[in-house]
C-alpha cells in the first residue's frame, strides 16, 4: 500500500450508526478520531439525528434521510471553514447520534417517604412509585446541558434526576390539591395528567420531553393501614360507642382464649366465658328490647285511695277532712268489710264484727 492509499484509507466516506441496545441516547461518530472526506455519505436512519460539533461549536443537525456532505448541505461549517483547499479536502468534526426514540418502562419511586398533611389523618407519610416514558426532542439543548462531549451517553446517566424531578412535581401538587388520603386510589390518573402538566417545562429545560407518567401505587404507612383495617371492619357493625367497645371486648377476649396458659390461663379462660355470656345477654337483651312493643303502664294504687269533694269534685286523699280547692268539710268514706260485708268508716284498720284486716 503506498503513502497515498493510507492516507486515502483514514477518509471516512461513509456516516451512520445502527443501534442494537435499548439504552443509548448518543453515539459519537467517528471513534478514532479520522477524518470526514468532503463528499461522504451520512445516513441518519429514523428515531435518529445527527449533531456536527466542529472545534466545540454546533455547527448543523441533520434529520432522518441520507445526506452528502458538501457545501450545500453544510452551509454553517462550510461557512467556518472556508474550504480553501476544494470540496474534496477532509475534514476534523465530532458526530453524535442521538437516539430520539420512546425510552418507555422507566421506574420512578419516593426514595423516602414524603410528608403530606391530611385533614383526616393529621400528618402522614406516604410512598408512590410508577412507570414513566420520555424522549430526546432538540438534540441542540440536550447537547449543551446534559451530555456534552461523552462518546456514549445512556439513560442511566439522566434517570436519576429525572426520577427526582417526577417526585419532587408529583409531592408538590397533592400539597397544593389537598386531596384526602382515602380518595387518593380514585384519583391516580388525574393527579398523573396534573403531574405531567406540570412537569413538562422542566424536561422542556433538557432538550426532552416527558411522553408519558403513570402512578402504580400511593401507600399510607403500615401504622395508618391498621387502622384504616380496624375501620373497615368496624363499618360492618357500626359506629357507636357501644358497639365499639364491644368489638374491641371481643378481640380481647379472643386473644385470651388463643393464649391459655396455666393457672393465669384459666383465670383469664374463665373471664372470657364470664364475658361472653355477659355480651350475649346484653345483646339479646337489647334486641328484645328493641323488637318489643312499649306497652302502657298500670294504673298507680294510689288511685285507688283517691275520693272525690262533694262540693267542687276535686279529687281528695282518703284521709283527707277537708277539700283543698274549696274547703268544704268532707264526710268519712264508707267501706264494705271483706270479710262480712259490714260499713265501715273510710281509713278503718280492721272490721268492729269480724276482726278482718281491711
């Protein structure tokens, strides 16, 4: 081979990247620094763009199609390079291929739990996690504040901050929304669509946009989802104190009875058969006292030692000599003897004739 053709050999004339990984954002072309005959062939396949950086400075971005590289498709380093010595002369630039396709599936998650304020609960601390997808839509703003000059840049590189900025926005609206803890579950894919929204400027920022944002999971501390179990099974029977205190006497006495041990065993054995009946006759007795009809109440028997005036017809103790509403002296009631029939005065103790105990 003699000194031309080696020369010749380090030309690249032909420009292109196939991508077989699922993780690459940009690929920078060529690798061992030749340099790029004027004239060469640039393939930018779809899902792709290609960024000449000349010196450090962006000189063109080329979209998917195939391309020559010459004056008319070079106009801005064509420009910079004046190109004195004629179209065929090589040139020194950086190529970068940048992946512009759905990076999908991507996890995002609370890596502390977050504080919220609820108006139910007070302060809670809560944990979401999700999926989300994103792509690269101006390689020109990707290229100045994510990946400068790297040879390979993957999305390993940018997930983390991204995963921080998903929180951070999603944490922040339920702030500003308010919305209560036992309503989040309903209220996945409108807080997701608020979220993106929201976030949209920020990934604008970097060159990406955020294609799109979903919300697997919001859970409540483990404290939180007991009680909200104990509720539940609470609504089953009620919500009164009463009713109350009895599930929590049943769930004591159960434990009791799972727990037998020696001589404390049969003492608490003993108690919760105690308590048991105790509640089986108290709630037996409430449902008789609820499915029985409320019946009228017996006459007084001190009815029946009442007597009437007279005079005005007020109604008088047996006893009484006198009427109090109009003073008229009122005349000793007769009585029957239940013995032999015999009248007796009002208020006598036993019969002049038989001796019977009236």
């Amino acid at each position: 081979m003699g000194l031309f053709d080696f020369i010749k050999s380090q030309f690249i004339e032909v420009i292109e990247w196939t991508d077989n990984s699922s993780n690459v954002m940009v690929y920078r072309f060529p690798v061992e620094n030749k340099e790029i005959k004027m004239g060469a062939q640039l393939t930018v396949r779809e899902s792709q763009m290609a960024v000449f950086v000349d010196e450090g400075q962006l000189t063109d971005i080329f979209t998917p199609g195939k391309y020559t590289l010459d004056t008319q498709n070079l106009p801005v380093l064509t420009k910079l390079k004046s190109w004195k010595y004629g179209f065929n002369s090589p040139f020194k630039s950086e190529v970068y291929f940048v992946n512009t396709k759905q990076f999908t599936n991507c996890k995002w998650g609370t890596t502390n739990p977050v504080m919220m304020r609820d108006a139910e609960f007070g302060m809670l601390r809560i944990r979401m996690f999700g999926t989300y997808s994103f792509k690269v839509v101006d390689p020109s703003i990707f290229l100045r504040e994510v990946f400068g000059t790297s040879s390979l840049f993957t999305i390993e590189g940018i997930t983390g901050q991204l995963k921080s900025k998903i929180v951070a926005g999603i944490s922040d609206l339920l702030a500003e929304a308010a919305v209560p803890a036992l309503d989040l579950a309903s209220k996945y894919d409108e807080i997701a669509a608020l979220s993106k929204k929201k976030l949209d400027s920020g990934f604008a920022e970097l060159g990406l946009t955020l294609s799109s944002l979903v919300i697997e999971n919001i859970s409540l501390p483990e404290e939180v989802e007991k009680v909200l179990d104990k509720r539940t099974s609470m609504g089953i029977i009620g919500e009164s104190l009463n009713q109350y205190t009895r599930y929590q006497a049943a769930e004591a006495i159960r434990d009791a009875a799972q727990n037998p041990g020696g001589a404390a065993g049969a003492g608490v054995g003993l108690g919760a058969g105690m308590g048991i009946g105790n509640m089986f006759a108290e709630a037996f007795s409430a449902g008789q006292q609820k499915q029985a009809e409320p019946k009228a109440a017996p006459a007084s028997n001190h009815d029946a030692d009442k007597i009437k005036c007279t005079s005005c017809g007020a109604q008088l103790a047996a006893q009484a000599k006198f009427c109090i509403e109009c003073g008229t002296k009122v005349a000793p009631a007769v009585i029957k003897c239940s013995g032999c029939g015999n009248e007796l005065t009002g208020g006598s103790k036993f019969c002049p004739e038989c001796g019977q105990k009236q």
